[in-house]
C-alpha cells in the first residue's frame, strides 16, 4: 500500500470512528499491538469501478461490542449479542470504504461496494494479518485494530 | 401529521440507529417499518401505508437501485417518496438516482440534524432533491 493511501485510510478510519461511534482512535506502531488470548473479528468487503480492490478491518470482539454500545447508544454493562457486534463491524466497514473512495478518487466515479463479510479470526491470522506490510496498526480507546487496503 | 415510514437496511444495526436518529431529531412517527432487503421493502410497501421511505444502495437479494426501478414501475409506489441512506459519496451516482425519483441522499455517517431537515424538505416541499452529507 503506498504511504498516501495508508495516510488516508487511517485518516478516514479515525473520521468514521468519530463521527459514528464517539470513539477516539490513533495510528501505532504494529509491534506495539499485543494481545494475548484475544478473540478477533475480521471484516472485509471489495470495491469495482476504473479501480478495483479490497478493504479489511480486524478488531477485538471486545471492541466489537463497544462498537455497538456505541453506535446504538446502550449504556455501559448492558449487553449486546454477538451478531451486533459483528453487525457493527460491517456497517464501519461500508463506511470507511465508501468515505475512503471519495478521499482518493473524488465525489466523479462511481464504485460497486460489495456487501461486507465478518467472520471470526484465530490468533495466530491476527498475526499474520498484522506481519502483511500493507496492514496499519492503529488503537481504539486502548484497545488494538488493524486495516489494510489493496487498490 | 405522523407518518409511516419504511426503512430499508441490511444492517439491523443502521435501523435501529435511523429509528432512534428519527425520535431524537422529533421527527413525528406513527409506524415504521423495516425490511432487509429492496424485496422485503416491495412486500411491506404492498402490505402497509407507507409516507416515506429510507433506504440503501448495497443490500444482498435486491439492491435500493433496483426497488427503486421496481416502485417507479407500480403507479402508486412511485409516488412515495425515497431518501437513500448510504455509505456512498459519488455525484455521479447520486446524478443517477435523482433522474430515478430519488428525493434526497443522506451519507453516513449523519446526524440527526441531517436526517430532520431532510425530512422537512422530502415531506414539506417535495421535489427538491438534495444531496446531504
């Protein structure tokens, strides 16, 4: 990934987390990210226009569900099933993807997002998610996500 | 007047924010409705009274595009109005949708500012397709 648009995804990544969650993120080193027994969520969804390409976001299952807590508005110690997290997980994907398309490519060109896909990750694919030179690493409230898109 | 809405998302998660966006920004609702998919949306919209429609683009089964050809097709869906709610920034496609009928175009993620003022103007002086981001 070429540092301008690694630039731009955390960029967007920090916007969205913002505007549609009040959650406060920032860029790591990826070494810094350390998790031990850490249960992982994977989404990732593709873009077809004059470019093509793919978008994925790793996070904890715990900031899954503190992903949506927030964007639902529910109060700390209430719970949310799994399934809202992962639902949360895709609806963030859709729109990083859709905010970074215009960040790059302008308001012109019209893209085909796919429906996104989350599925749960090992430790270990977190790893190898993390080791891929394209990936960025990135804190949400202290807790680890990682990112990468491919154009 | 309360209205009924219907609104259109694959994620439950999006509706749920819409539902509670709308109660926040005092927008007044009597029922609303919620469907999946454009072809879920389709079966509510023949089942129920439905004033106003939210809906997205990308939606596995059937797309917000093709129930938007689908309404504009039935002589009395395609007088109900629809606001796409979408992840999507391009003009162009927004172009697209406003020649289909499409009222307005909120971007997520919205406030619920956005969203009443949208509904004012898609309710209160349709015909005035505005891009809201």
């Amino acid at each position: 990934m070429e540092k301008n648009h690694s630039e731009l995804l955390i960029k967007v990544l920090e916007k969205v987390l913002e505007q549609l969650a009040f959650m406060f993120a920032e860029a790591v080193e990826k070494g810094e990210l350390v998790g031990e027994r850490e249960r992982y969520l994977y989404a990732t969804m593709t873009f077809k226009g004059h470019t093509s390409g793919t978008i994925g976001i790793a996070i904890t299952e715990e900031t899954g569900k503190a992903l949506a807590n927030n964007i639902l508005g529910i109060e700390e110690g209430e719970e949310v099933g799994e399934d809202k997290s992962i639902d949360a997980l895709k609806e963030f994907i859709n729109i990083v993807c859709g905010q970074l398309m215009t960040k790059v490519f302008g308001e012109g060109p019209v893209f085909n997002l796919s429906v996104p896909e989350a599925r749960k990750l090992t430790t270990e694919k977190w790893e190898e998610l993390k080791a891929r030179p394209e990936t960025v690493g990135m804190m949400v409230e202290e807790m680890p996500m990682l990112a990468h898109v491919s154009f | 007047m309360a209205y009924n809405i219907l609104v259109v998302d694959d994620s439950s998660i999006i509706r749920s924010v819409i539902k509670k966006t709308l109660k926040l920004a005092e927008v007044p609702v009597n029922e609303l409705y919620e469907a999946e998919n454009g072809k879920e949306g389709l079966e509510r919209l023949t089942e129920h009274w439905v004033d106003l429609v939210f809906a997205d683009i990308n939606m596995p089964v059937m797309t917000g595009i093709e129930m938007i050809d689908k309404m504009a097709a039935d002589g009395l869906l395609k007088t109900i109005p629809v606001v796409i709610v979408s992840t999507e920034g391009s003009a162009t496609r927004f172009d697209e949708l406003s020649k289909k009928g499409v009222k307005a175009y909120i971007r997520k993620p919205f406030t619920p500012e956005v969203l009443r003022d949208v509904v004012k103007q898609v309710m209160g002086e349709e015909g005035h397709g505005e891009k809201s981001q």
